[in-house]
C-alpha cells in the first residue's frame, strides 16, 4: 500500500480511464529514472506484471526505490494550455526545470 503519496481524485479518474483501454491486468507504473535537465524525471508507463518490491494502490505500481523519493508527494492530472498531464507535487525536489518535466533533489 502506497501509504504517503496522495493520489488526487482527477489522477485516479485518468488512471483509470488510461487503463480501460489497456489489456485487463494492466498497472500504471510511476517510477523516478535519471535524466532530464534537472537531473531526475518522471515516468508514467503501464506494465503488465508486479515486481516484489512494487508498493501497490489499486491499480497503479510504485517501485521501493521510487516511493522513497516520492514521500509525502501529490500526484495530479491538470489541463493547463500547454496541454494535459500528470502533475506530481514533490515536497523532497530542491529545483525544477522549467517545463516541470525533471527536477533535482
């Protein structure tokens, strides 16, 4: 259970929107890799298996590694005029780049 990561009701209605169109046992996967101008990225993907040490919240899959880093975070989906997309607060990011892509800890 991904206990510190608030999940705001726009981003579960998408996740599970996203889902419906995918093979049933499908995940939403949110994961932290390196990268970007900022040094850290999000990564939205869908995966069809659970690894052991995915924490789990209905349907959607967080590795260890990346709930750590997204401790106390919100996550979101916006419509803003650059377009739609899922938006995650993150108390624990220092800085951001500019587009709100990437960002350092």
């Amino acid at each position: 259970m991904i206990k510190e990561i608030k999940f705001t009701d726009k981003a579960l209605k998408q996740i599970d929107t996203l889902l419906s169109q995918k093979d049933k046992g499908s995940f939403f996967r949110i994961a932290i890799k390196g990268g970007g101008c900022s040094g850290f990225q999000y990564e939205f993907t869908f995966d069809n298996s659970k690894a052991d040490d995915d924490l789990n919240y209905e349907k959607i899959l967080i590795d260890k590694t990346s709930a750590d880093l997204l401790k106390g975070s919100e996550v979101d989906y916006v419509n803003e005029l650059i377009g739609s997309q899922f938006k995650i607060t993150n108390p624990q990011s220092k800085s951001s780049c500019g587009c709100g892509v990437s960002f350092s800890l």
